[in-house]
C-alpha cells in the first residue's frame, strides 16, 4: 500500500527552485532516509508532507 506518493513536485522560494519535479513513493512498511547536503531541499519536503509550506505544481497523494 502506498503511504505518500509524489508526482512532478516542484517549489521555490522567489525564483529558487528548492525541489524540481520530484517523483517518489513511500510504500508501507518501508525506511526511507531522506539525505542531502545543506540547502538541497530536504526539511521543505517534509514540510510539505506535513502541511507546514505548500508546493507550487505537481500532486501528492496520501494512502492511495
């Protein structure tokens, strides 16, 4: 069963573009680590999964 799915995520801040077309599926049951050097998008992903910043194109669908 999929948890999250991300299709075609995009978000910037002022013309920064901090996640560009992201695509992935947390599927139930599964780890997954979420690495990344400073700055390359990782806390704006989970704040959107949580509902803390909003993206500005693409889908997110929560438990299928």
């Amino acid at each position: 069963m999929n948890i999250i799915e991300f299709q075609n995520v995009y978000k910037d801040f002022d013309g920064v573009i901090v996640l560009n077309d992201i695509n992935y599926t947390f599927v139930q049951g599964s780890v997954t680590a979420i690495i990344g050097p400073s700055g390359s998008g990782k806390t704006t992903l989970l704040n959107i999964i949580c509902g803390m910043d909003k993206f500005n194109n693409g889908e997110i669908q929560f438990n299928d």
